[in-house]
C-alpha cells in the first residue's frame, strides 16, 4: 500500500483550511498559552496542517508492545528491586544534585515502612521509523509526566473533521482519507481512566470511590496545562473524580498528613493519586529547594498511589534505558516472555553503548570520537534540550572528567524517512522536511512490593513532528509540532 500524497491545495484553499483549523482548534481546546501569557489568552497549539503517513505495521507493532514495556518496568521496580536500586545508587553518585536527591527521598520514605505498596504507571514509549529497515526503534521510554495525551486526541479529532468537511479536497469536498486512515487517538480518556484505576484501588476495591481526590502536581505557569485539563476533565466527566492542582513549591503550604494519609488542607478532600506533571528536571525544584524537595518527601512517604513513585521515575532513566536492551536482562525480568514478544521487544532496540571502564565502554569511547555523526549522546535528564548531537560530542567528552562519562550513554541515531508536510505555528506556515516520533501511551497499576499486576493497558498514541535540521523534538520548547497519523 502507498500512502495518499500530501493534498496539493490552491491558495484560497489553503487558507479556507487555516481559518477553519484554527477555530475548530480554539473551539475545542487544542491550544496551548504563548509566552509570557494572561491567563485568559490562549493560542491554537503547533500542530501539522496534514495527517504524516506512519506504516500500519509499525503502528501495530508499537501498540502490540507496549503492555510488553509496561510490565518490564514493572518487573524491574517490584521483582529486581534491589538490583535497580543498585544501580540508581550509583547514578546518584554521578549526579547528586537531582538523581542523588530523589535518591535520598526515597530512601528516606521507605526508613519507617511502606505505607502505599501500590504504584502507577503512565508511561510512553517513543519511536522513530527507522527508513533502511522500516522496523519501529525506541528513543526512549518515559515514565513521568508523559504529555499530549489530551491534544493528541485533539488533532485526530481536527484532523477527521477538516477531511469529513472536504478541506483537504481540491476539486469535490469530497474525504480525502478514509476515516480508518485517520484513527483519533482515545489518550485522553485511557489516560484518565489509568488516574481512574489508582483511585478506585486506593479505596481497596470500593466502586464508587468518589470523595477521594486527585492532586496534579504541575509548574508554575504552565503553557502545556489544555494538555493536562483534558485529562483532569474526563476523570470528573467520566468517573466523577475530581483533581486539584498544586505546584511542587505549594505542596507543603496547600496539603496536610494525617496517619499517613493526605489531605487538600482548606477542603480536607483526601488524596487518593498524586499524579506528577512536574518534578521531573531539577529546574523544577530550583524556585525554593528547601520547600520543593521537602514537598515532594512528604508525598512520596505518604499513603496515596504515586503516578509515579520516585523508584519508577528513576527507572526511566537512560543508563537503565540502555541496561534494557540486553537479552539476557530481559529474559531475567521476564522470564515467561515468549520467543515472538521477545523478539518483538529486541526488534524495537538500536544499539546503546555505556561509557564506563568495560569493554563496551571503551568501545564505545572510540566511537564517539571516530564517528561521532551516527550518535547522539544522552546525560541522566529528561524533559528535552539535553543530549549533545553527532559533531558536538567529541569536544564535549574531551571537556568532560573522565570520571564523569559513567553517567552518559551513546546511542546510535535512528534515521526516519523525512516528509513534506506542514507545519502552522501561530500565523505562520512552515513547509519544510520533517520527521516524526510515534509515541505510544500505557497505563499500569501495580504493587512495587510484590509485582502484582492490577490492570495494564493501553492508552492510546501521539505523532510528534519536527524540522529534519532540528536535533531537538520539545513542542512547548518550541521545536516541534502535535501531528497526527495517516496510516497505509
Ligand atoms: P528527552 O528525555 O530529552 O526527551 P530523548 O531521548 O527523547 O530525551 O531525546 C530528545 C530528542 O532527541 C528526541 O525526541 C529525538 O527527536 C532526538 N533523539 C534522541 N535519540 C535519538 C536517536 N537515537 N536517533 C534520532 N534522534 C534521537
Ligand atoms: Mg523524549
């Protein structure tokens, strides 16, 4: 099968497109707030004029593994526990001022006994295509504060309507896709419904547990919050579960402890879920360290589920990304995997070098000043803006201590087919090479004690796209866009 070209609108059409994309965009909250903002000012979010073809045998395949991901951290944080937290030890060393401070939080929380032994997981697990294989390869499992679920449905959604409406035909109005080229992604409710499953087995099982609460625990000002009221409004529309919002700084002002449980201080609504959409950077506990961190103890020791808790926040780390990769580690954590999942995992990996003292290490050593344009370098850091690329890595290493190269990865770059699709940001349209990164959202509630499993499921996808000339893909930061998927 061929995907359908890109359609070939005239002027006029592309600009009936644009108004009618725009207000459908601000109608139904796929926006985003510009820099320095009002809060009662918003933008339509940076999205792609048109659907990005994506291999349906690559989607399937991302989505048929994705419960496979879910339960391998799952294994990791409960089964191998304290292999992990051997291994995060030593991260903590290489970065005491943020791994090493989580570090110490949840060591600290588990001193007097585990009061909450269930943990949940909203992961995504992100892809590019790789062009020489057409296989799917995984840039990185993230396994906090995972975003555009809510505008991921959003676009679908556009998307569907432009094409049933006859935008993106040049002659007749007629579709342009099938409807089941363009499937919307249900992100928003699955994800909700992931926050949904952690407050009803907070109630041990109770079915209408409604008087507990969510606490989302965002940044202060943040542009991305349509992406997370999405979520917060089909949790109350959909389950009847309601959310209150609270930045890492205000924890200690806004929320009371009481026998380990916790409390919204001027409602006492109780915690069921916190739900982290921050604390994932050390940026995001610079406003007042002394306040941020000793917030994010006092919600880490306490009864209410974590989403996540700091052992599987940690576990998406790349140093653990690359431990995973191995065959062997992967049959240990999940010794009943058949020979096809296995395979299907492995298939997802490109080659991830440690930079220690092994043999692989130095291997990988010589790589990176050999040949550093097939990699890209990755420290312990989410949240974009990191990673040192291709021809910039060997002066880096070279101003590095050698004792600090521990903590830094080398990955193989992936090398996705580039498309002409475009892109619209703000007024401005953009048509340049671009190429994407196919995300795919899990959800799993599970006991870190035990490993136990409560529910693992699917969530739905997201289709990120940048420039080809931009290493970096961060929508809010300002480099990419929310795209959508064609499938053929
Ligand atoms: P972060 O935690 O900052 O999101 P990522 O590992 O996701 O770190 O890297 C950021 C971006 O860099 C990705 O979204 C992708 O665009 C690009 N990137 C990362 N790894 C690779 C790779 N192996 N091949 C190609 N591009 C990559
Ligand atoms: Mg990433």
């Amino acid at each position: 099968m061929l995907a359908n070209p890109f359609p070939d609108l005239s002027n006029e059409q592309e600009d009936a497109l644009k108004i009618n994309l725009q207000q459908w965009a601000l109608t139904n909250g796929l926006v985003m707030y510009p820099p320095n903002f009002e809060p009662c000012q918003v933008n339509v979010a940076p999205i792609t004029l048109f659907p990005t073809p994506i291999p349906r045998s690559c989607f399937d395949s991302a989505n048929k593994v994705q419960k496979l991901f879910n339960e391998l951290y799952v294994s990791l944080v409960s089964k191998e526990k304290s292999w992990l937290v051997g291994i995060l030890a030593e991260l903590a060393q290489f970065d005491p001022e943020f791994t090493g401070k989580l570090f110490e939080i949840y060591q600290k929380s588990i001193a007097d006994g585990v009061l909450q032994p269930l943990s949940l997981g909203i992961f995504r697990s992100d892809y590019m295509i790789d062009s020489k294989s057409n296989e799917i390869k995984q840039i990185e499992f993230n396994t906090v504060s995972v975003s555009f679920g809510g505008l991921s449905t959003k676009i679908g959604q556009l998307h569907n309507f432009l094409n049933a409406n006859g935008f993106f035909d040049n002659k007749y109005n007629f579709k342009y896709y099938k409807d089941e080229e363009i499937p919307v992604s249900k992100s928003v409710d699955q994800i909700a419904e992931g926050l949904a499953d952690g407050n009803y087995h907070y109630n041990e099982d109770k079915k209408y547990a409604q008087n507990t609460i969510v606490l989302v625990v965002v940044q202060p000002n943040e542009r991305n919050c349509f992406d997370q009221r999405l979520i917060e409004y089909s949790l109350f529309e959909n389950h009847g579960v309601r959310s209150f919002r609270v930045t890492l700084e205000n924890i200690v002002d806004k929320i009371t402890e009481n026998d380990g449980k916790i409390y919204v201080k001027e409602t006492m609504d109780e915690i069921s879920v916190v739900y982290y959409r921050s604390g994932y950077g050390p940026d995001d506990y610079e406003v007042n360290p002394a306040k941020t961190w000793h917030g994010r103890f006092l919600l880490e020791k306490s009864k209410a589920i974590k989403c996540p808790s700091i052992l599987t926040q940690l576990s998406g780390s790349k140093k653990i990304q690359q431990l995973l990769t191995n065959e062997q580690i992967i049959s240990k954590l999940l010794p009943k995997l058949n020979k096809t999942d296995l395979q299907l995992l492995l298939s997802t990996f490109v080659k991830i070098w440690p930079l220690d003292d092994s043999e692989e290490g130095k291997l990988a050593a010589k790589l990176a000043f050999e040949e550093p344009q097939n990699y890209v370098l990755k420290p312990q850091r989410e949240g974009g803006g990191n990673n040192i690329y291709k021809l910039d890595i060997p002066d880096f290493l070279k101003n590095l201590k050698k004792e600090e190269w521990g903590a830094y990865v080398l990955m193989e770059l992936i090398t996705p087919q580039t498309y002409k699709n475009k892109i619209i940001r703000n007024e401005e349209i953009f048509n340049e090479d671009i190429i994407s990164e196919l995300g795919i959202f899990g959800t799993t509630l599970f006991s870190e004690e035990t490993g136990d499993i409560k529910t693992n499921k699917n969530a739905g996808w997201l289709l990120r796209s940048k420039f080809e000339t931009s290493n970096e893909g961060g929508v809010a930061a300002g480099f990419g866009c929310v795209d959508n998927i064609h499938l053929y």
